[in-house]
C-alpha cells in the first residue's frame, strides 16, 4: 500500500520520563514536544529513523497507559544488530531484564521491564 505509514503511540503515565529512559536505552532523539490544554504531552521520538510517540495518558478521553489497565495486550519488538548491548544500555537506564535470551534458538530475545509498571 503505497503512502500508509504506521506510527505507534505509547500511552504512559509520565511521558517526559519515558524520553529520557529511551535516549539512554536505545539512543532515541526527541524530534517534537507538545502539550495540550489539560496538560498531557505528546512527543514525538526516532529510533534510527523509526518514528513513535509517547503520549500522557487522558482517562477523560479513554486513553489510557498499561499502569492503569494493570497490563496490555501490545508488544513492541526492537530489532538490532547487538542485543545484548542494547539489554545493557536498558538495565543502566534502569529497568529490569525479565526475559534472557540464552534459551532462545530462533532468534535472540530479550525483554526489559515495561517502563510503566
């Protein structure tokens, strides 16, 4: 489909604190920065020329962030050459490794703690 382009919004609780966990983890660039009149942010992110936004949640406009709901059902896969630099950089930004990939056969997985819990 030419012309159609998917942009995942990441719905948190604290979106500024989730730039700063992504550019010490996985070397994003803050592009743009908005709030809105009730004061949730909106920022735009790229990961090597992936875009994405983290957005405050809005429970008044049904948007709300995996704390909230105790959980979701969306997984975000980052693919990269060095995995285990990348769970390095995460771990020293702050989260917690809850998958290792040594038993992996397929492919290399590992997953850090989600940042909103």
């Amino acid at each position: 489909m030419a012309g159609v382009e998917l942009t995942p919004f990441l719905t948190v609780k604290n979106a500024r604190g989730i730039v700063e966990f992504y550019k010490k983890a996985f070397g994003a660039t803050e592009v743009s920065r908005q709030s809105t009149p009730t004061g949730q942010f909106i920022i735009e992110m790229s990961i090597d020329g992936d875009r994405f936004f983290a957005v405050d949640e809005n429970p008044s406009a049904f948007n709300v962030s995996p704390a909230t709901l105790g959980g979701t059902s969306v997984r975000l896969s980052l693919i990269v050459a060095d995995p285990d630099a990348v769970a390095r950089r995460g771990r020293a930004a702050g989260r917690r490794l809850t998958h290792d990939a040594a038993g992996d056969c397929a492919r290399r997985l590992e997953a850090l703690e989600d940042f909103a819990r």
